[in-house]
C-alpha cells in the first residue's frame, strides 16, 4: 500500500501548530530544541504541509507545546465522502 498524502488535511494541522506555536510566543527554534530535532527547517516542513508525519510526530508537537494532542487537531473539517470506502459485504 502506499502512502496516503492529503495535503489539505496536513495544511490544515501545519496551520493549528503554527497558531498554537504563535499564541505561546515560540520560535521555530525553541519548538524545534523542545522536540529534540536536529534540523530546525523540519518545523516549517510540517507547517506548509510539505511533508506526511506520524502520530507520534503530533505526539512530540503536543509536548513541546505543552498541549494536549487533540488541540492539534480541533479545526473545522468536512469529510469528503469520496475518502470514505465501502464497507465489506457480510459473508453468509
């Protein structure tokens, strides 16, 4: 399988670390020495939605926020039902 990239989704999270980023008065900088990143462009990497990241990627976001995960995910989204598969039929 590959890998599942929905840019206006990652936009969308890029935007909501940018702004959590901002309110605390957090440079790229310190954000990127909270999260023990050796590159500092990795920041704006996730920010303008250049590249896929993990769980665990929002995981250490929320940290060096100092918020809890979901706030990194609190913006409006509409599901596109075109993402939306199918479900299996039943065997009988």
């Amino acid at each position: 399988m590959g890998q599942f990239k929905n840019i206006e989704f990652l936009k969308l999270v890029g935007s909501r670390i940018e702004s959590i980023r901002k309110s605390k008065n957090l440079s790229h900088e310190i954000l990127a020495e909270r999260m023990h990143l050796n590159d500092v462009r990795q920041i704006g990497r996730v920010i303008n939605a250049e590249t896929n990241f993990s769980t665990s990627e929002i995981y250490r976001f929320a940290i060096a926020l100092g918020v809890h995960p979901k706030e990194l995910l609190d913006f409006d989204f509409e599901l596109n039902p075109d993402y939306i598969p199918p479900l299996p039929k039943k065997n009988k």
